[in-house]
C-alpha cells in the first residue's frame, strides 16, 4: 500500500506501508507534563507521538522474537 505525505510547498512524498504496519488504538494515560514533553519531542523530531512510540517498541524489541 502506498502513502501519500503531504510536505512543505507542493512536493509529496511516498511511503510504502508494509501490511503488518497496520495500526490499532490503545489508550494511555499520562500526565499533563509528560504529554506536553512527549508531544514537544515529537515536533522536533519531525514526526508524531504514535511515530516516537513506534520507535521506541522496534528499539526495545530489536533482535526479540515477538509473537
């Protein structure tokens, strides 16, 4: 499945998503600072709160069989 990003000006982007990227919800609770300090680091790295969670689960998993 191809992805369109939407960038600055007119240039788009293409990304492809494997299938097994599908995403699901799950909700977490947090507190106001860890929010606005998760949602800041977001912003600077140029990505999202789901994208900085992503990250973080394929660092720790890495090389782990997940089931």
């Amino acid at each position: 499945m191809l992805i369109y990003i939407k960038m600055e000006g007119a240039q788009m982007a293409k990304k492809e998503i494997q299938t097994a990227d599908r995403r699901t919800v799950i909700s977490v609770s947090l507190s106001a600072e860890d929010k606005k300090a998760l949602k800041i680091m977001a912003a600077e790295r140029e990505t999202t709160v789901s994208g900085l969670i992503h990250e973080w689960v394929e660092k720790e998993t890495k090389g782990a069989k997940r089931k």
